[in-house]
C-alpha cells in the first residue's frame, strides 16, 4: 500500500493528465457533433453523416475512458481511508493500466493522425528472399488489422515469379489509424536460414514500408493536378482480384511527369474505378511533397514518406541462429518472432516507439 506522501503525487499526477486530455474541449466536440447530426439536412450526405458519428463515438468513448478514470481515482482514496488493503491495490492496478492507455492518447493528436492510413511494401534487393519477406510483411499487418479491428483493404498487389511480393499497397481504416500505423514507416531487416538456398545457408532480406494519410490532398493548399501532366498506362492484373483479373486491361498505372511519381492500382474490378483509386492515391502523393514545404507540416510527417532508396533498418527480426525482434529506435524487442509476425501484435512496439520520439524531441 502507499504512503500517504506516495497516494498525493500519485494523484497530483493522475489530474495534471486528465487536465491535459482537456474534458472540456471533448464535451464541445459531443455538442457539436450532436448538433451538426441533429439538423434536417444532415443525412443528405451519407458519407457525411458517417463520418461524423464516427467522430462521435470516438469522442464519446474518449469521454467515457476519461470519467471512469476519475471514479477509480475517488474510489482509490476512499480504500486508502478505509485501510482495505486488498481493494486499494485492486483499484491501484486498473488505474495503473487506465493511466497507460490515457497517456497513450496524447501521442495521437497530429494533424493528420485521424487519416486511414495507406501502408505500401516494396521489396528490397534479394531476389526470392527479398519478395517472401515482402510477403511476411504483408501478412503480418493484415493480422494486425485483424486483431486490432482496423479495416484492411489491398489496393494494389504485385507478386513475384515463385510466389512472393514485389510491392503491395493497402488502406488501414480505424480510429487514430494514419496515427498509430506511421511508426511502421522504414526499412524492416529480416534475418534467417533461406528456405530458397540448397545450401540453407543464412540471408538477410529488407523490405521497405511507406505509410501516408489517405484524403491529405483535402487538408493541403497550394498543388493541382493537371491532365497534361499525367501519363497513364493499361496492363492486365496479376494475382489475386475481382473477376475481371487477368481477363481485361483492367490495372492502371499513373505518372505524374513532372515529378516522376507513379501510382499502381489494380484490386478494382473495372479499370475505371483503379483509374479513380490511382488518382486519389497520386494525389495523396503529390500533397505530401508540398505539404512539406510547410514547416509545421513537415514536422508532422517527418520520416512518414521516405524514397525507396535503402538507409539504416529502423527493425530487425532475426529467426536465426536465435529468435529476436528489435526496434532499433526505442530498443523495445521480444523473442516471440511469431507473436509479432503471424499474430501481427505491434502494438506494444508503436507505443514504445510513440513515448521514444516524445523523449527526444
């Protein structure tokens, strides 16, 4: 049990982050959005409407988290006054773990964190190893949507000869979805004995992952697309799609010539909704180069949107001769390689990378 000096800084602290979580502000938010909901014409527009219950629930969970807080809080002193040991250090715990994931939120407040995330894996150099790892990858976040209740969706697939990934791009759609996915954004480095290599010799395989907000285009002022400088290019798709794959010139590809940037998208089951995919996808692409222009925004996505030139590993996952995963950034690492792998449990790691960038800011 603590001290009657220890409970008070406890306290003192646990009230200086509700105040900073600003319930104020929050109760606004819900009037508002309640309001907005209320009027005539507010189902008129679904996708609207939608969007704004969902900001709604989000803001009314964020309430709920904040107001049992303070009750375990009260309750906290009153078992301290009443000497029940075994009930103060049952309610200390759940705070404990409130506090956490309270504390969490305040890394979720960038300008862009609210955004569905668009994640994109291009495999490095290494042939089959490279594209298998690229693949991993790719399982390995959509178990993470799985587990974590994001919605994935697999905009563009691009498969190797025997089987693996060249690149891959998919929408990750959820609360805080751009914020949370955003600390995956680097080079990953796999290590192990090469299931491809007769010799079973071992090999070390990168894989890049880019991570942008979707819709960023409509928060960013100052670029337009313009039809002249857009060179587009049919193919039939490959891999797994809709009906119409490898049947049809159904997959696009779109070049913005004066910046060289290019957009993929062939999941669509006609080639003018991948028409309409890749040039909201180029478009995202181009906001985020003039948004970095802007100081404040740069700031905000800084090492979101990297080149695919090869730098330093920001994780390693070894297999072999040991088991370890580690993030080179906030040290975090594990020996459960399939917990993180096939289980896609990264969120520990987002967190522990989330508080790194805090300390060193």
């Amino acid at each position: 049990m603590l001290t009657i000096g220890e409970l008070k800084d406890f306290v003192e602290r646990s009230n200086e982050l509700v105040k900073s979580l600003n319930l104020g502000k929050i109760n606004l938010q819900i009037e508002s959005l309640n309001l907005e909901l209320n009027k005539d014409d507010s189902w008129s527009d679904a996708q609207k409407a939608s969007k704004l219950n969902q900001e709604l629930s989000q803001s009314n969970q964020q309430k709920l988290k904040i107001e049992s807080f303070l009750d375990l809080l009260e309750n906290l002193q009153i078992a301290f006054d009443l000497e029940d040991n075994q009930q103060f250090e049952s309610i200390l715990n759940q705070l404990l773990e409130a506090k956490l994931e309270l504390e969490n939120q305040k890394f979720l407040n960038g300008k862009f964190d609210e955004n569905t995330a668009l994640l994109t894996i291009h495999s490095g150099t290494g042939g089959v190893d490279a594209e298998d790892w690229a693949a991993m990858l790719t399982s390995m976040y959509q178990a993470f949507c799985k587990k974590f209740d994001f919605d994935c969706t697999l905009i563009y697939l691009s498969v190797g000869d025997e089987g693996g990934v060249k690149n891959a791009t998919m929408s990750i759609k959820g609360p805080k979805a751009y914020g949370l996915v955003k600390e995956e954004a680097g080079v990953h480095r796999l290590v192990r004995i090469s299931p491809f290599n007769s010799g079973k010799t071992r090999e070390t395989s990168f894989a890049l992952v880019e991570v942008i907000p979707d819709n960023i285009y409509e928060k960013v002022q100052g670029f337009k697309i313009e039809d002249k400088d857009l060179k587009w290019d049919y193919f039939m798709a490959g891999g797994k799609g809709g009906q119409s794959v490898n049947t049809t010139y159904s997959a696009v590809r779109v070049t913005h010539l004066p910046t060289k940037i290019n957009v993929v998208c062939q999941n669509e089951r006609s080639q003018q909704q991948n028409k309409e995919m890749a040039l909201k996808y180029l478009a995202n692409k181009l906001a985020i180069v003039e948004a970095k222009k802007n100081k404040d925004l740069e700031k905000e996505l800084r090492g979101e949107f990297q080149s695919s030139q090869w730098g330093s590993q920001i994780r390693n996952y070894v297999l072999h001769p040991y088991k370890l995963v580690k993030d080179t950034r906030s040290g975090w690492e594990s020996t459960d390689t399939d917990k993180i792998l096939l289980e896609g449990d990264l969120m520990d790691i987002i967190w522990s990378v989330k508080r790194f960038k805090e300390k060193t800011l």
